[in-house]
C-alpha cells in the first residue's frame, strides 16, 4: 500500500488511517507507557557484572544427556511394571507409534536405596550412587514435545523451535565473566561428532552474538584459528592486531548500532587476549595422577567424557561462567530396542565423569558456588517398542542438581505408578531455568532483551508464568 507521496506505507501511517484512526490512537497510547517504563540496558561485553540481587552460585556446568534417559530404568524404579509386565497399561494409557506394543516392560535393572538420603538409583550408575547425599533429584520434569530437535530446544532454551538463546547465553549476557582472557560460555562436546540440534543447542538466538557458546577442541589448539598457520617474526603479529583494531573502530564509527559487528570486533580481541590462557587451561599435566584416575582420563571407555568433564572443572576454576558438556555423538540415550545393552554402554561411558565432577568440587571447595546439572530432553514410556526398548515421552523425566544452593540429597516430585505421568510437584522446563538463574542472582523477569517489538526474557514468562521452585533450594528465596 502506497502513501500521499507515492511511497511504501509506515505500520504508523496504516495505524493512523485505519478503523477512523482508532489505530493511531492505540499505538500513541503504547507508546506513552513505553517511554514511561524503565530504560532496558542493552549489553556487548562481556564483563564481570552482579545480578539483582546476591547470587548463591558463580558458575554452572551442565551435562547434556542427549538422547532422552529412561527415568525408570536409571532414577525412578516402578514395581507395578515387573507386576504387569506384558500386560496394557490399566490405565488406558495408549502410544499409537510403529513398534509399540502398548504393554508394559520391566526394568532390566536392579536398585538399591543409597545414601543417607535413601535415593533409590539404578546398577547402571554405580558411580553416580556414591554421590547421592550430594544430589538433588526431580522426578516430577515435564516437557512440551517427543522428538529430539525440539526435546533439546525446550531443554536449552525453553522452546521448542530454533531461534532463542540457550540458558548458557543468557546468563553470559547478565552476568558477563569473571575471566576477560576466556569466552563466558565454552561448549566441550565429542570431537567425533555433533548431537541433533548441533550448534543451535549452545546459541545467542536474538542477544549479541558474543554469548554464544564457543566450542573447545580436546586436542591439540583448543579454538579453531587460534593461532597463526605460520611462525611470524616477533612484533609482526602485534602490529598486524593493532593496525585492524583500528580499521575495525573506523568501520563501526560508521555503522552505530551493529550489533553483529561489535560482537565481531570484541571476538577478534578476545582470540587475542585466549591465545596464551586457552592453551593453559586445557592442559592437564599439571593435575594429579589421583585426579587423573579419579576422571578415568586413561580409560579406553570412559576417558573421553571423564576428560571433558575435568576440563569443565578447569574452566570455571578459571572463572569461566557458564560450561556445556554433550556425551558421544547422536542420542546415545535414546534406547528404542536393546535396552539393557546399550543403557550399559553410554552410562559406562558417561557414568564415571559426572560423579567425579561433583566430587572434585567438594573436594576443591568450588561445588558451592557451582551449579552442576544432568538432564536429558525428555524420559521414556513405561510400555514395550520393538519387544525391548522404549519410546520417547515428554510427560515424565527425571533429573538432578549439584552443588550452587540445591539441596543436597533432596528427592523431589513424583510419577505415577509406572512412570508415564508426573503427578506431585510437578516442574517444567521454564520453572527449571527460573530456579538456576536465580541461583546466579538474576530474576528471570527483569532478564531482559528487546526483540521483535518486545521483551523477551528467558523463561519467556509472558506465556509460562514460570516459578522458582524454592523446595529444591537450601537457600532463603528472595522475594520476587
């Protein structure tokens, strides 16, 4: 639609000349009580700032388990699954998907009650049973979706489509990082391969793209280009550095407001400044032969993840914010057949490294002020597919919390009966976001970012309304 003067119409101009000008009028109204609100700062740096208010927890290390873990066979035991087994859920309950029987199927696997806390935790997980008096469980997650991309989306970012930041990019946009030498979010992911969703699962979305994750490689020159090709006499590179700073600075003067560009800018800077830091960070011969065989980092099996594991440690000792490790590549724990032996592979796998994690920050002093979180994108279905192996459900899935002002040996949330529904205190993915980043001392409401002709926050609480859940906390739970 053309103007008066023969051009394209403005949104204003339609507003002003519709329904009698009733537009113009809404969208002055808007536009009064928008410049009546508070100003919204907008960040591209990646400095140290505080939250709104004082955070129990500096740093967070979460464990991907891509893949979707059984919760029944892992965290989760149901008996009334051994009692029908073979049987149609009594309730109805119905999966129309190719392959499933729609009956029921034991676990494989035997508990065992462990710790003081009495965690009730599967013989997959010896490891992770040691540990339990330091874990907080919720039995009681709930998602919005049963296939992975979308699983992993919501897990991250708390949707389901692609496009919003990942929980590591928003807290590196409040909270900046403690080491300007190092990115604020690394992501240590299996050089092997990458898991469904690749990088979207450690983006920036709409924020600046200087919080995205930055992949480490595990051998070798941890960042991609770090360094020159080819040895360069002494200064060379230095003047080279400085000569495109300042055709850089040049360029932006000229172009205010890119966002892109900056974000570019202050990348090349920081490569700089990781050039020395990066490389010491990720080199582990100073560590002791005990951590080493703590981690398993010699282990044919269990050394790879064990190894990423440690470095996540390294990171946030140096001042890291915000680290994310994926297991091997795929969806390692999406067991649609042969259960048992391919649960035993990856948690062989993945088993000793996470609860060598925790315990090396207890032993360290740093699991106070870390947050360390193992969760999958979703659980499995209490019935059979393909005579043994189970399909997805978003309905029920467990997870666990260390560390960063999570109550220790807490057990939160419950199923029913045979696992396919959470019934008692009931937690979603939003809520779960909510909890950790009030932890750092951000309230999930007033993290903000202007996008689209909103303010999207990260729970995205417009649509969820999402909660702390103050049960799982040992902390006094600010008030909102």
């Amino acid at each position: 639609m053309l103007n008066w003067a023969g051009l394209p119409m403005t949104r204003r101009e339609l507003l002003g000349l519709s329904s009698l000008g009733f537009g113009q009028i809404a969208l002055s109204h808007l536009l009064a009580r928008t410049s009546e609100a508070a100003p919204v700062t907008i960040y591209n740096d990646l400095r140290a700032r505080k939250g709104h208010f004082p955070g129990r927890a500096k740093s967070v290390i979460q464990l991907v388990q891509n893949g979707g873990p059984s919760q029944m066979d892992l965290f989760d035991p149901k008996p009334m699954l051994a009692k029908y087994a073979g049987q149609p859920h009594p309730d109805g309950v119905e999966i129309h998907q190719p392959g499933n029987t729609n009956t029921l199927l034991p676990t494989p696997f035997e508990f065992q009650q462990r710790g003081e806390c009495g965690m009730d935790i599967s013989e997959a997980l010896p490891h992770q049973a040691e540990i339990v008096d330091k874990l907080c469980f919720i039995r009681s997650m709930h998602t919005e979706h049963n296939n992975h991309s979308e699983g992993l989306n919501m897990l991250l970012t708390c949707k389901i489509f692609a496009g919003r930041p990942a929980m590591g990019a928003w807290i590196s946009y409040a909270l900046g990082t403690e080491n300007q030498n190092l990115p604020a979010y690394v992501v240590l992911r299996d050089p092997k391969g990458y898991t469904i969703g690749g990088r979207q699962l450690w983006a920036n979305g709409f924020l600046p793209a200087l919080y995205q994750g930055i992949e480490f490689n595990m051998s070798g020159s941890p960042v991609h280009h770090l360094k020159p090709a080819e040895q360069k006499p002494p200064g060379v590179q230095e003047q080279g550095l400085e000569y495109l700073a300042r055709i850089n600075k040049l360029h932006l003067d000229a172009r205010p407001g890119e966002t892109e560009l900056e974000s570019r800018i202050r990348n090349f800077e920081l490569a700089a400044r990781m050039q020395v830091e990066a490389m010491d960070v990720l080199d582990i011969a100073g560590e002791s032969p005990e951590t080493k065989k703590l981690y398993g980092v010699d282990d044919e099996i269990r050394g790879p993840y064990g190894l990423r594991c440690l470095m996540a440690r390294r990171l946030v000792e140096a001042g890291v914010r915000f680290v994310q490790v994926t297991t091997s590549p795929g969806q390692p724990w999406d067991h649609h057949d042969k259960l048992e032996e391919r649960m035993l592979k990856i948690a062989a796998e993945t088993d000793q490294g996470a609860a060598a994690l925790v315990k090396d920050l207890d032993a360290r002093g740093m699991l106070d002020e870390t947050i360390v979180m193992w969760a999958g994108e979703f659980g499995r279905l209490p019935t059979t597919q393909r005579d043994d192996g189970r399909d997805h459900n978003r309905n029920a899935f467990t997870i666990w919390f260390a560390g960063g002002g999570f109550k220790p040996g807490r057990i939160y949330g419950q199923t029913d009966d045979f696992g396919y529904r959470s019934v008692v205190d009931r937690v979603s993915v939003p809520e779960m976001h909510a909890t950790v980043l009030h932890q750092l001392g951000l309230d999930h409401r007033r993290t903000t970012y202007p996008h689209a002709g909103r303010l999207e926050t990260p729970a995205d609480v417009t649509v969820t309304g999402a909660r702390v859940i103050g049960d799982l906390l040992d902390n006094e739970v600010h008030a909102a």
